[in-house]
C-alpha cells in the first residue's frame, strides 16, 4: 500500500504541476508582463517541469509525448519573447530540428494542432536563419553569437573597456615588481680584496646573497585572450543579461534531459569554471549559474604559481592566457551536439521492431517490401504497433483484423486505411482496370469515403494525375476526367470492339474534361477517342477504327484490329500486338490468337484456307510458303532464340510421318493435329524451315573464336566462299542495274510500293539538312560503309548531293546510289525517292528545312488534336534539378509543383498551335 500511495500521490501532484503551469501562462497572457520578465518566469517554468516530473513517465509513450509536447510549448513562447527582446538569435540555428517530434504519440486533435504549431516554428526558426551551422553555444570564432552579441550591447562593450584598463594596471605592477626583486645588485660587497667585486655566490657570509634566494615572483596572466572571438565569449559570460541566461540555461536543459542519449558518458569535472577564475572573479554576477565557459585544463598561473627571480625575464613572468574555454553546464558536462537520439525508450530499452506476421503479410511486403522497421505501440483504437519514423508526413499504424494484416495512415489531415490489390480482382472479374492495381497504392479515406489510387513511386501522397473513388455513388475521377465503371454496358460495348485484340482488364475508358469519350491501352502505347464519325480515332497513327474489319487476309486471326486512314480510307493497315499465338479449331476454319511474340509467315500459316485469300491473290499456306523462301527470311547471321521458335512453329505444322521398314519406306504412318485444318497442315513448312535453320547453324559455326582449332579442309573452306558470295551478290545485281537506270534514263520513271511519308515515318531518326554543296559532300573510304549504314541518318547529306549534282557530279552519284542498292537489306524505294530527286528540277527546287536532325516523324492530313499534342510537348518537359539542401518532403513537393506548371504551360502551347 505504501508504495502504491507513493505512486498516486506523485501522479496527482504531476496533474497538479500541470494544471497551475496552464494557470501560469495564463497569467502571463493577461498581465502584460514584461518580455524580459516572461522570458525568465518561462524558463523557470521549464526547469520546474523537469523537477516535478523526474523520471515518472519513462516508461509511459504517450505520457512522455504530452511531456515533450507540454516543454516545447513553454520553450516556442519563451523563444518568441527572446527574439524580441533579441532579434539577433534569428540568425542562428536552432538545437532543435522539427523531424525530431514526429515520433510523438498525441492521441488528440487539439495536440495534434500544438505539435503543428511547434513544428512550423522550429521549421521556419531553421530555414530563415543566416547562420545555417552555427548556433548560440557553438564555439568562439568569426560570426559566433557570442562576438556579434557583444559588438551591439553598449553595456558588454564598457565592460570589455573596464577589463582591459585592469589589465594594463595590473601588468604595470608586475613589471614594477619584476624590475623592483629581479634587478636587485649581485655584487658582493663584504671581504673585498683588490678592486675587483666578486660573484656573492661564492660568498657564505654575505646576506645579500641570502636575500637573492628568499625571493619569488608570481605569474602573470593576460585577463582576456588575443583573439576578439575568444574576448568576446568570454566577457558575454560575466555581462550576459538574466533573461538570456534563462533562456539559454532552460534550451540547453531540454537538449540534457531529452536529446542526451541513454548511454552517454558523462564528462569529468571541469578544472574550474569562468566564475572562479581569479582575473575576472570580482566582474562576475553573483546569481550566475548554468551554462557557462570552463577550460578543460590549467593555465600557467596555476600550473606555476611562483618561480624564482634568479636569472628570470620578464618573458618568464607575463604570459597570454593559456586558458582554453568551451561551453559547460555544470550539471551534464561538455555540449555534444551530434548525439541526439532521435526515437523514444520504453522501459529504458530501445524501440522494437514489428511482430513476423505482420512483416510476411503480403499486404506488408505490397508497401514495405523486406524491410525491417523499427515500432512501438500504436495509439490508435484496434492497432497494435507504429512506425518510429514518419514516412513523408505519415505516421504508419498496423493491426490486425481476425487473422488479416492492417495498414492505416495517419496524417495532419486525415486517416487512411491501406486496401491490398488482390480485393479489386477475382480472376476474370475486375473492378479496376490492372492499370490502376498494378504497381499502385490504393488508400481508402476512412472520414471522406473515397479510394486514392496513388501510382508508385509517389504513394504517401496525393497528386492531381491520381485517380479518386467516391465509394458512396461509385464514381472515379482523376481531376475533371471521369472512369467509366468497367462494369457497365457501355465499357462492355467498348471491351467487344477490342475483343481478343487485348484484354477488357487492359482498358482504360473514360470521359475527360474536354473531348469525347477516351479508351487508353498504356501496355501497348495506343490511345483512341470517339470523333466525329462515331469511330473510335486514334491519333498517333492518324487512323480511325474501320467499320469493315476484313482485311481480305488471315482469316480466323482474331487478335488484330483494322484501322483506315483519316485522309485516305482506302489506306488500311492491320493492328496486332506481338505475342504468343495460340489456336483452336473453329468450325471449318481455326481461330488464332496471340499472347507472345508472332511471325508474319506464322500468321498466315495458321490462317490458310483452300480459297485464296482476296487481298494477296494467294492462300495462306502459299504466302506464308513464298514469304519463308524470299530473301528476307534467308539469315544473314546466327537467329535470336525467338525466331527459332517461330520458325519451330511453322515446321510442326507439317503432318508426322513415320516409314516402315524405316531402310525401305514402303509403308508411312501420317499424324494429322486434331486442333488444325488440312490445308494448314503443309508438308513444305518442314523442310524449308529446316534449310533455314541449317544455314543459321551455319552461320553460327562460321562465327567460332578463331583461337578454337578446327578440322575443315582448305578447298571445302573456299568453296562455302564462293557459294556464299554468289549467294549474295546475284540477288542485289538487277537492283545495282535497275538504280542506274532511274537517274541514267529520260523521261523519268519509277514505281513506288510506298509513299515517302511512309519511308520517312518508319525511320527512329533522320539526318537533317546543311545546305552545303555536293563538291563538299565526303565519302567514307569504306566500301561497307556506304552500303551498310543507315540509309535515315544520312537522309540530309543524300538528299542534298541529289538536289546539287550536275553533269560533272552524275557517276559520283551513280556509283552512291549503286552501292546503297548493294547493301544486305536496300530500301528501293527510298533510293528511287533519291533518283527523282536528282532528275525532277520541280523536286530540285524545294527547300528542305534547316535542322541537323529530325525524329519520329508523322505525317497527318488532318488537323492535329489535343491529346497528341500535349504527348509531343510533354517528352520536351525541363527536368527539375532536385535541391540537396531540401528535406525528401520538400523536394518531392518541389518536385510536383514542377510538373504541374509544366502541364499547365503544355496544355497553354497545345491551345495555341490548335488556334493556328
């Protein structure tokens, strides 16, 4: 009972301390007290917290948070009253930097609303200073407080004065006294024989001689140091006014108690203190206590009080003060300023780390990953552990809900609840589009009912391109756009026009704030709007979804869309992502689909019919047949691993067979695939596809390390030389003839497979235009470079030496555009773009645009719309160089303010060009 009795009574006189310290400030606010005075009686207030509280709340969180939040208070109010009475302490840094309480545990609004205010006063206190590194008790030198503190007060300047006078006074002295004892005659003067003195060290009677022992001489210090830095630390302390003693002594006991860490070392005891030294003692207040200057050793004087006069200068008496101050409070000993701990102990031992079910949840490891964080008991009703720090702003809670993990959120604002991704699907149903689950935090608003959809990496806040879900009427928004519920009609009508093409989950349709309705596939880089026609547009390729999906070709690939031009329907093209094929049959025909990288031959093997097909004249068997044997498909060097296995592929497609007797082969067993047609199943596909693997193999060998030795026979070697260069050169020699032909032959004429947009278009990059003339144009001393290198990046240069080339110029240019036609893979019909060039003089007199370079060009009848543009704008954004200096908060923060004013200054330059 006893010490229970003791523990109530300690606890109600802490409640007591604290109401009549809520009474005190009270008073202060009310009686207009003095801004010194304040400043005192608040300082008073802080020293009387720790008294009363003592170690009472060590092993109570939140008890101790109240405390911390209770003495920070009491010291925001009290710096207020200093920097008015001193304005000067605005230019240093503070010991306290805002991160510092963000472990506290405060249960309640209004504390949450204190700590607020504290934290933007240390925060702007810390930002706005001049001196980012120094602070009041850092040590004397140029800019220190303590210099610039006794420049302005006209009071520490006398003083200064006064001590000096005494100096000098007291330096006389012992000059005086050193020329008095130290000077005295040391000639003997008794037994004198002859004329000459003797030494009286030789003499045993003289009493001059015993005199000359006897005396002494003290040592004499300067009262203050050379350095002006050093004088002025050292007459602040003596001269300090009492309310900047207060706050001083009160900033520097809160640093003691709460920022000295538990395992500190507690310094010796000092030589002395300021106070004591002999010099300035009688300039010292007698109410001086505190922090104050102690040297960490003895000076001359008190090493060496007395030496003797015998042969002593006076260098040997008056020394500099030898003396070495730093800042000492007499309770903890030596300001360390580096060891401040910046978490809180419970029962005296450092925080934990969180429960193993909580850290292998895979709710956890979607926002944490293996990390391993420190925590504490939470506060919060129905969670069990915290975070020990923040996470920009956040203080992160866990829990548990029956046996599932539970992550909430607490800001300055609000309380977010964490929703795993694996809630918005259940196999082939969805709630979002995978956009918006994958590689996203989902926070549920608990007080305001709405889902933040964060996109990593930025997940603890909030930024205007997230989308928010009011989950009251089921309505997501992303600023003014608006989601369309994928489970209604109209995303149903818009998932069967893209049905097979890509997922329903893949689709993103919405309504924007301007234009029409919007369907965005961000997997495949596409984007489609609802324009004037009704169709689905899509502005990247100037296209718009074609009503007659026939392509007169592959029939029964269902994986492909049918797009027609804007300008020019006639001009179609088929859409179709690159993925694995996959097959089955379908009535008389097989539908295929696709889910991995594709072949063209592959496509139109797997879709062969015995009709031919309309648009190429032939079945598909014969095109994928005639497309294995052209010459693009015959390699050049070793195949990727992917062409293999579509070449692998088409070869299975060949019916099995097996011969009996195998030597004979009179008799065969043929295995036709149940999952295919017949007149897919083509016995061709095996050999060919065989000849072309055999010559990648081929190839392969051929590319062996020459150190590895090999067993070929010299006339074989030669001959594979041979065969491989007729193999290559013939095939390109009617090109060479047909090209010389173009820019030899009058009038001019050419066929054209594809328009030079089209060429152009196909092109990364395009080498600008210099204007310069043909006799300057240099060519590479290499043969293979002239064949080989990119006919796009050397556009300009061509272009150029075609427009200015004249009679004397023509076999240069012949023989240029020979060798492009010799190349391994020539585009003929960019070269035949070149030979009219130089034959048309209505081609010859254009002037192409001056720019070194040029790239993704698009050509486009039609007027362009917002959306393109603004995606042309936005790849050209400045990038913002992050400031070192900036809390991760701060440059995040800077980092979105960026991005929204270059949105904001791209959507203003689409505006413009559209008005144009």
């Amino acid at each position: 009972m006893e010490k229970f009795r003791e523990f109530t009574d300690c606890h109600f006189s802490l409640a007591r301390s604290e109401k009549s310290i809520e009474k005190k400030l009270a008073s202060l606010d009310k009686l207009m007290v003095a801004p010194e005075d304040c400043c005192i009686q608040l300082a008073d207030l802080i020293v009387h917290v720790f008294a009363t509280v003592g170690d009472a709340y060590d092993s109570n969180p939140e008890q101790m948070s109240l405390l911390i939040l209770n003495l920070f208070d009491l010291w925001v109010q009290m710096d207020n009253c200093a920097i008015n009475i001193c304005p000067l302490l605005c230019d240093y840094a503070l010991l306290f930097k805002p991160e510092l309480l963000d472990v506290l545990q405060v249960p309640t609004l209004l504390g949450m609303e204190r700590l607020q205010n504290v934290q933007h006063h240390l925060q702007t206190r810390n930002s706005t200073c001049r001196f980012a590194l120094k602070t009041i008790f850092s040590g004397p030198g140029r800019n220190c407080f303590a210099t610039r503190y006794v420049e302005q007060d006209k009071p520490l300047r006398k003083l200064r004065q006064q001590i000096e006078r005494a100096f000098r006074t007291s330096c006389r002295k012992k000059t005086f006294e050193w020329n008095r004892d130290c000077g005295l005659d040391n000639t003997c003067v008794c037994n004198i024989k002859g004329d000459r003195p003797r030494s009286i060290s030789k003499c045993q009677d003289c009493r001059q001689r015993r005199r000359w022992n006897r005396v002494t001489i003290a040592i004499h210090e300067d009262f203050l140091p050379e350095d002006g830095a050093h004088q002025a630390a050292i007459i602040l302390q003596p001269g300090i006014p009492p309310f900047l003693a207060a706050y001083r002594n009160a900033t520097f006991r809160i640093l003691r108690k709460l920022g000295r860490p538990s395992n500190a070392r507690t310094s010796s005891p000092p030589v002395m203190l300021l106070k004591n030294y002999s010099q300035l003692q009688c300039y010292m207040r007698s109410t001086m206590d505190g922090v104050s200057l102690a040297p960490p050793k003895e000076s001359f004087a008190q090493i060496h009080e007395q030496i003797s006069t015998i042969k002593v200068d006076i260098s040997d008496v008056l020394f500099p003060l030898g003396l070495e101050f730093a800042y000492y409070d007499t309770k903890s000993g030596v300001v360390r300023y580096n060891f401040i701990e910046r978490h809180l102990l419970v029962d005296g031992n450092p925080l934990g780390s969180l429960p193993r079910s909580i850290r292998d949840s895979a709710t956890f490891k979607e926002l944490f990953g293996n990390q391993r964080p420190l925590a504490f008991p939470s506060s919060l009703n129905s969670m069990s552990h915290v975070m020990a720090t923040n996470i920009h702003g956040n203080e992160i809670h866990f829990g548990f809900r029956g046996t599932r993990v539970v992550i909430r959120a607490l800001d300055r604002f609000c309380l977010l609840g964490y929703i795993p991704r694996r809630v918005f699907i259940d196999g082939n149903n969805f709630d979002l589009p995978s956009a918006l689950t994958k590689n996203c935090a989902h926070w549920l608003n608990i007080l305001a009912k709405r889902l933040e959809i964060r996109h990593q990496p930025i997940i603890w806040e909030t930024r205007q391109s997230d989308w928010i879900v009011n989950v009251s009427n089921r309505r997501a928004q992303r600023g003014q756009d608006v989601l369309v519920d994928p489970h209604s009609d109209l995303c149903k009508r818009i998932n069967n026009i893209f049905c097979y093409f890509v997922n329903p989950e893949r689709l993103i349709v919405y309504q924007p704030a301007i234009g029409t309705l919007s369907v965005n596939m961000p997997r495949l880089g596409l984007y489609f709007f609802v324009n004037k026609n009704n169709l689905l547009e899509c502005p990247g390729v100037a296209a718009e979804m074609d009503p007659n999906q026939d392509t007169g070709t592959l029939y029964g690939f269902l994986s492909k869309i049918v797009l027609r031009n804007i300008a020019s329907h006639e001009l179609r093209r088929i859409v179709t992502p690159l993925e694995k094929l996959i097959h089955m049959c379908y009535g008389m025909h097989v539908a295929v689909r696709v889910r991995k990288t594709t072949g063209y031959a592959q496509l139109h093997a797997f879709t062969s019919f015995v009709l031919p097909d309309p648009l190429t004249g032939r079945a598909g068997a014969e095109e994928a047949l005639h497309i294995l044997r052209s010459e693009d498909c015959q390699p050049l060097m070793p195949m990727t691993s992917n062409l293999t296995s579509i070449l692998r592929a088409i070869s299975k497609l060949s019916p099995s067979r097996e011969y009996y007797p195998n030597d004979e082969r009179r008799l065969q067993t043929v295995t036709w695939s149940e999952r295919l047609t017949a007149n897919i199943q083509n016995d061709s596909y095996e050999g060919l596809v065989q000849e072309i693997l055999a010559e990648s193999d081929r190839l392969q060998f051929s590319l062996v390390d020459d150190n590895e030795a090999t067993d070929i026979d010299i006339e074989d070697l030669s001959y594979l030389r041979r065969h491989e260069m007729d193999r290559s050169i013939c095939p390109k020699l009617p090109l060479v003839y047909q090209t010389v032909g173009l820019v030899c032959k009058r009038p001019f004429r050419a066929h054209m497979t594809r328009s030079l947009a089209t060429i152009l278009q196909d092109w990364e990059s395009i080498g600008g235009f210099y204007h310069v003339n043909a006799d300057s144009e240099s060519i590479s001393s290499r043969l293979s470079d002239l064949m080989e290198n990119n006919i796009g990046e050397q556009w300009g240069s061509l272009v150029d030496l075609c427009r200015h080339t004249d009679l004397e110029g023509l076999y240069k240019l012949v023989f240029r555009l020979a060798l492009l036609s010799f190349g391994t893979k020539p585009n003929m019909d960019a070269i035949r773009s070149l030979a009219a060039l130089d034959c048309l003089d209505e081609l010859k007199v254009l002037q192409p645009p001056t720019s070194p370079w040029f790239a993704k060009f698009e050509f486009s009848i039609s007027s362009p719309t917002l959306e393109p543009l603004l995606s042309f704008i936005a790849v050209d954004y400045p990038i913002a160089e992050p400031d070192a200096g900036n809390s991760q908060t701060e440059q995040d923060r800077c980092q979105e303010q960026h991005r929204i004013l270059c949105e904001a200054e791209g959507r203003r330059l689409a505006f413009f060009l559209l008005e144009q």
